[in-house]
C-alpha cells in the first residue's frame, strides 16, 4: 500500500476513509476499499471510529488533511457524517455495508465495494437535502411510534444473524404489544390532533429496506413528506404492505399525508425519535429540510 502511495504522487486526491473495524463488514471491506481507491488514483487515509458521534467529530479534526470524506456503513453512520460534511463542504463517497442501505438505493450506488468506489471515481457528484430533527441529521427518514419500537427491539444479534429478515421477525414482536398514542402535528401554523401508530417524515425517497416514503418523493427536491398511521387496529398494516413499498400508502384514508419544509411534533409524554435507525433525541420534536446542503458521488 505504501508503495502504491508514493507511486500516486502529490496530485492524487486525498480521500478520508471512515470505517469501523469492530463491525465484521468494516474489518472486511477496509482494506479492499483502500485498494480499490488507491488503483483509482486517491491516496487514502483510513480513520477507525467505534460509535457514531466520532464520525462528525473525525470530520471536523481532519478537513484540512482531505478532498473527499468516504463513509463505508450503514444509513446511521453516513447520516452521522452529513452535517460535518456540509460545514466542511467536502463530497461525501459511501460504502453501502449496513443491513438496509436505503440512501445507496435513492441514489443508486451499487451495493459492493468495487461498484461503490466506482461511483467515486467517476466523480458524478449529486446535491441532496438534508433532514434535521432537533438539530439531528437524517437522509433517510425519521420516525415516531411503530419503527422506533422497532429498532429498539432489533437487538444486534437478530440484525445481524437474519439482516433484513430480522426487520420483520422484529416487526412480528412489536405489532403484537404496540398501542397507539395522541399526538400534535403541526405544519404551517395549523395543528392537527391525532391518535396514531406512528409518525414518519421523510427527507430521501428509501427506508425501512426499500419501502418508499411517498410516490413522488426526491431527496432533492427541498420538501419533506409525512405521514400518520391512524388506523383503528394496526393489524391492518398487513393490508397496505404494497403500499408501503410502492410510497402508494397516502391513498388509505387511514394514512395522513402532508408535505413541507418543517414539521412541529408534540406528544402526551416525552417519545424517542428514530433517525435512519438510530434513536437520537425524543419529542417534542421539530423537523426541518435543509435544500441540497451536501455533495454525495452519485451515478448520473
């Protein structure tokens, strides 16, 4: 590698590679994913973390050292990475390795190393918006109710043992026990009161593993798009599944729809927020879009 290094001269772009190496898929793509930039032309520096705030924080410690900032994980650890990205204004590269990789499938990165530092090397740059909730950045989704439930019982032996599956196995265990709760959203200045399942604003257009946010939803088109399961039994989600994964769900009279650039959400009683399937803050929660606030290398 350090040959290699000294081959690549002073004109090669500087690359921070952010991986995890106690994670088995970052201890495993490390070095492929050096060696595959290094053959295209970058000089990669690899930075280990082990718990997200890290990431923002490697950012902020070592912009002036990089060109480009390149994430190998999941939707949590390149969201981590996002509002670091803005302030500093490099691009960011990603290495899908998480269990869903809903952002790679919004921005159709492929899925394997070789691919994803392919799109790097091309260089094709895409501008995309930024979710924040209460000052938390997202790309993906953040939600309450259901799928927080959800990632709290997603205990990292099932995630990892059964991967996508292990959505579902989880999401059999938490339907059976989950009640509905009152809440307050408020959009423009009016308040709708609600009795829900679950609250869910999107920034991309992928989440939960490919169920789409709504039918027409970009995550760069400066908009984010909510919806509210109001359902009289949540048994009834076995019905919509299709919709879900077609971002159809909003033609269920049961499903409150709404889209705009910033979002009041109040509850009864203090509730976690899930962001990209991290719990990162609770209610109440204020979220809002930041319009093409960070560069990602993206196929054309």
């Amino acid at each position: 590698m350090e040959a290699k290094l000294a081959d690549i001269g002073a004109n090669a772009k500087r690359a921070l590679v952010l991986v995890n190496p106690k994670a088995r898929k970052g201890r495993e793509a490390a070095a492929p994913v050096a060696a595959a930039l290094t053959d295209h032309g970058f000089a990669p520096r690899l930075e280990p973390f082990e718990s997200l705030p890290e990431i923002a924080r490697d950012i902020v410690r070592l912009r002036e050292t990089a060109d480009l900032v390149v994430v190998c994980g999941g939707d949590g650890s390149v969201s981590s990475a996002a509002l670091a990205a803005k302030e500093s204004g490099l691009p960011l590269g990603i290495i899908p390795l998480g269990t869903a990789n809903d952002l790679a499938r919004t921005l159709s990165i492929p899925l394997d190393v070789a691919g994803a530092v392919q799109v790097i090397a091309d260089g094709h740059r895409r501008a995309v918006d930024i979710g924040t909730v209460n000052g938390h950045a997202f790309f993906n989704v953040a939600s309450i109710g259901l799928s927080t439930e959800l990632a709290a019982s997603l205990d990292p032996l099932t995630k990892k043992r059964f991967g996508r599956l292990g959505y579902a196995i989880a999401a059999l265990k938490v339907v059976s026990k989950v009640r509905p709760f009152r809440a307050h959203i408020e959009e423009k200045g009016v308040t709708a009161d609600v009795r829900t399942y679950q609250i869910a604003v999107g920034n991309g257009r992928h989440y939960g593993g490919g169920n789409v946010v709504e039918a027409n939803a970009a995550i760069d088109d400066g908009h984010l798009d909510l919806y509210s399961l109001e359902m009289g039994n949540v048994l009834k989600l076995g019905l919509m599944l299709r919709s879900f994964r077609q971002g159809t769900h909003g033609a269920w009279s049961e499903v409150r729809t709404a889209r705009c650039i910033e979002f009041d959400i109040e509850t009864e009683r203090p509730m976690p927020v899930n962001a990209d399937g991290e719990i990162v803050t609770q209610t109440p929660a204020h979220f809002l879009v930041h319009p093409k606030a960070v560069s990602i290398f993206a196929p054309k």
